[in-house]
C-alpha cells in the first residue's frame, strides 16, 4: 500500500459530446495483506484543470470534495470502475464522469461480495467485508491525504441499494472500534476512517429489521409480482414475469412479522421535529404510520408541485393541488408486493442476505431469530456481533462512532425493494441524534439510484462551502 502522486496517467473522456480530461491514479491497493487484491483496490481521478491552476465550480485541487461512490448491489462483489457510461438501466454518463465534470476528486474503490471464494475454496467476501473494505479505502485516502488531490476532509460516501446501505453505514460508525479487528488483519492504514457526508439511494439496510418492517407495509397484500432473472447465452440478464400468490405459511409468516414490527419501532424511542413520538399500537396504528404516510403525500406534493398528473391515484386525495390525505392500504396495494414473507431472512436461506450473512466455510445463514426458529433449511444462525457490523442503526447514538453530519437519503415512492418504513427509522434516528438529513421520497420512482446527479452535486456544494 502506498501513493506515489507522480505515477499517474492523463485521460480525455467524451460522451454525449462532453469531454472531462483528468488524471488518474488507477489500481492502488488499499489494504496491506489483502485477500482478494483484485477487489481491494481503488482508483483516484481528479480534474486536469486543476494541476493547471483553474478552478471548477469554485473549487480548486486542494479544496475539491471527495465524491466515493460504490459499485456494490446486491451485496455482490463492487467492480471497479472509472468514468464512463451507467451499466444498468438507460446508458447515461456514470456519477464518476458527472462528478469530475462538477469539480470534485472521485475516490473509486471496488469491494469485496458476498459470492467470492478463495483457491481453498474458503468464502472471502461474507459480512462484514463490503463495509470492512469500504472502511479500509477511506482509511487510505485520510492516511495519504497530504499527497492525494482533494480535501479528505470532505469525502462523501454514494451508493445505491446494498451500496446506499454501505454508504450508511459509513457515515454512521466511522472510527467504531468493532471494526478494528477486521482492518488490522488486512493492514488498513494506520488512519480514522470517518466520512463528511453519506448519500444514500434507496438503502437495503436494518437487515435484522427488515423483515418486519416489510410486513408491516405489506400486510393483506398477499399476491406478489417481481421479475425473475436469467442469463441469456450471451450473458446478458433477462427478466420473466413472475406473478403469484403467497402460500398459507408465507401469509401466516406475514402476520407474525407485521405483529413484531410495533415493539420495534416503538424501543426506538424515536421523535418527530416537534418531539412527539412516533410510536405504533399493537396493530401497527399510530403516530409512526401518520409520519410515514407524511412521507408519500410530500413525496405525491413535489409531482404535483412539478405539474404532474396524479390523478390516477385513487388512494391519493387531492384538494386545491395539495395532497392533503391518503389511504395506505390503497397505496400498498397499487405499488404491489415484490416479497414474500419473510423478505430478506428467507425461511429456506435464498436470499442474497442469508448469503451475505454465511461464514467463511457455511454459504448461507440466518441472522434473525424469528426466520432461524422457523428455518425450513435447518440453517444455522450468523452471530449477532456480525449482524450488528451490518446495520447503522447501532451505531447511530455510539458516543464510540463518529457519524457524520450530513446525510441525503432518497427512497423512491414506489419502491418495493425494501419498505419505506427501513428509510423513515434510519432518518428521524439520525435527526434524533444532531445529524441533518435531506430526506426524500421521489415520486413514481422505484428501487433505483443516482438518477438526479445536478440536485445530488447541488446538495454536496451546499454542505461544502
Ligand atoms: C438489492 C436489492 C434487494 O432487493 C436486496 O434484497 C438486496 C440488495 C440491491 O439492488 O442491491
């Protein structure tokens, strides 16, 4: 590991007619003893104009923000990646190309996922890699800061899906000494590992929660609609429909979430902006619902602000163009079910997170009590001290973490991926907690990430200077 700022190279970039022209320091290992050194490496880019003394949207090199995004989803392994075009969705310039066109360093680590295996055949890329590797290339970049372009003291962390979930957990247990013990053993610099700011698309995140939290969302929807992916023989995804009905375990498995999900709200001990607490009753009623139906309608206000056509929302009532109520069972029902229950802590250990939970030697776990008792795999269950690395709502109010100030959390409206309820918790725990949240639930958006990339750098600017 070190960082030779003499060993780079000069790049042009065009797409869609514009072109960036920047330095790159490509393949620069992270970690002293890695164990997957393909994937614990990182790529630095900055602006050429600023070694040639211009400054870019008031900027310069010594003052230009760290942008960090990741390329982790599903928490699969995080390619490496440089400017250029989005792989998934319409091809569109990447955040890094928008970034440096903005003004700021990109910091572009790859991270380790939960599929990987080494020659032995011992899995590498188990919780808690992602977020150990993450960690270890922020350490790297405070560590060299004094030769890197940029200022470290500004990094943000983006991600989308299992990546905004890292980028969470980022920003809330920075420096957090449960974690030591993973960077030691792969010689992270000898640095904190504190952010600026997180900004977190649609964050699948509070796993040991999630299921739960689903159900309380989805309950009574019991027809599920999702698209089933294959690769085609050229390698490339395609998706089938699939449309079905939950079985009478999954129904009843969906009651018994919902009915837990109350007492963990409520143990929350969570707070509105006039300190009223959000709280639910037994049957999930409450002050909680309201403020998560809040949510929707200011998301359903901001198209409406836009001059968008809401009308097709029949569980949406609209007055004098202001969305003054909803009916949340309507809502539920129209942007459908894509899980069956449980969601995330699947009974027969399918899911990407009873992947992501498995050991050095086991694939799959459980990691909630609940789906490990009513396990149909015979799994075994993760240690809870794993499970806590991977969720930021532990570490929020740790006096041991340092959490960053500055958050911008986007949750699309109809996103199905995870329920809206996963976002609302982390938000009003981190504003409980003195941090400040820009908060957002885009209308008509599904479980998607960096799709507006100017409000995004408009957000970054405002916090920076
Ligand atoms: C992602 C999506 C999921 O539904 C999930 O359970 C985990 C990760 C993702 O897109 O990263």
């Amino acid at each position: 590991m070190n960082f030779d700022k003499n060993r780079f190279q000069t790049e042009t970039v065009t797409l869609n007619g514009e072109t960036v022209r920047f330095r790159s320091w490509r393949n620069l290992s992270y970690v002293d003893r890695p164990v997957n050194p393909e994937f614990q490496q990182m790529n630095i880019f900055a602006p050429e104009d600023y070694f040639e003394g211009k400054s870019i949207n008031g900027y310069r090199l010594a003052t230009a923000p760290v942008f960090m995004p990741n390329t982790v989803g599903g928490y699969m392994p995080g390619m490496l990646n440089q400017p250029g075009c989005t792989h998934f969705g319409p091809a569109r310039p990447n955040s890094i190309f928008c970034a440096l066109q903005h003004g700021y360093v990109v910091a572009a680590p790859a991270i380790r996922g939960r599929t990987q295996k080494d020659e032995s055949g011992k899995f590498t890329g188990k919780a808690p890699a992602c977020i150990v590797d993450y960690k270890a290339a922020v350490r790297y970049l405070h560590y060299f800061a004094a030769d890197l372009p940029g200022d470290e003291n500004k990094i943000i962390t983006n991600g989308t899906s299992a990546g905004g979930a890292l980028s969470a957990l980022m920003g809330a247990c920075g420096n957090h000494p449960d974690y030591e013990p993973y960077l030691k053993a792969l010689g992270a610099a000898d640095a904190g590992d504190e952010i600026f700011a997180a900004s977190c698309y649609c964050p699948i995140t509070n796993l040991d929660h999630a299921d739960m939290a689903y159900e309380w969302q989805f309950l009574h929807v019991n027809d599920y609609h999702r698209r089933h992916m294959k690769l085609n023989e050229g390698g490339r995804p395609s998706f089938t429909p699939v449309d079905a009905d939950m079985t009478p375990l999954q129904i009843k498995t969906s009651a018994e979430e919902a009915a837990m999900f109350p007492a963990y709200v409520n143990s929350l001990q969570l707070k509105d902006h006039a300190g009223s607490p959000l709280v639910l009753d037994r049957n999930g009623e409450g002050s909680f619902k309201e403020y998560v139906k809040q949510i929707v309608l200011a998301s359903a206000q901001r198209a409406i602000d836009n001059g968008l056509d809401v009308s097709d929302k029949k569980w949406l009532t609209v007055k004098n163009n202001k969305a003054v109520a909803m009916d949340f069972a309507g809502y539920v029902k129209d942007i459908t079910r894509m899980k069956t229950a449980p969601a995330f802590d699947d009974l027969t250990m399918n899911s990407p997170e009873n992947n992501l939970f498995g050991s050095e030697t086991t694939d799959c776990r459980h990691f909630t009590a609940y789906s490990s008792q009513n396990s149909l795999a015979d799994g075994s269950l993760a240690e809870s001290g794993v499970v806590k690395l991977l969720n930021p709502m532990y570490y929020i109010e740790d006096e041991k973490a340092v959490t960053a100030k500055h958050w911008r959390i986007r949750h699309g409206e109809c996103d199905r991926d995870t329920s809206l309820a996963i976002s609302a918790m982390l938000t009003v725990k981190l504003q409980n907690n003195g941090a400040r949240v820009d908060y957002h639930a885009p209308w008509d958006t599904p479980h998607s990430g960096d799709y507006d990339l100017e409000e995004l750098f408009a957000w970054i600017d405002s916090i920076c200077k």
